[in-house]
C-alpha cells in the first residue's frame, strides 16, 4: 500500500546551496513553523507562500511529496 507525506528536503538543499540555514528565517517563523519545517509536519499554506517570497522560489522548489510504500 502506499502512503504519501510532504517532504521539505527541497527547503533546506535550497537553504544550503544559498548558503543560508535555518536561523537566518528567525526573524519571519516562530520556533514551531520552523520545529515542524524540520519533522516534516504539516504548515500552513500561507507559511509556504511567505517562504517562497522570502526565499524568491517557487512551491515545488521547497516541498515534494513522497510515496512510501509499506511492506
């Protein structure tokens, strides 16, 4: 069976060829959008807009979602 979660590996690989990381988006997300960020948990679509304006990026540029098959 399949199940399908967001990822945002995408967020942090951009953070990183940026040369940014996470505490450079303090100023703009409390500690729990960035703790979910983090755990892949759910976020508020108006918190991923913010991120792409703040970071200049597109949706798919910041989140993926992944099919994880179970065995």
């Amino acid at each position: 069976m399949k199940k399908k979660r967001i990822s945002y590996k995408p967020l942090f690989d951009l953070l990183s060829i940026r040369g940014l990381r996470l505490n450079s988006l303090r100023d703009m997300f409390s500690p729990t959008i960035l703790y979910r960020l983090v755990h892949n948990e759910n976020v508020n679509t108006g918190t991923l807009v913010r991120l792409c304006e703040r970071l200049n990026c597109n949706l798919n540029d910041i989140v993926e979602v992944v099919v994880d098959y179970d065995q």
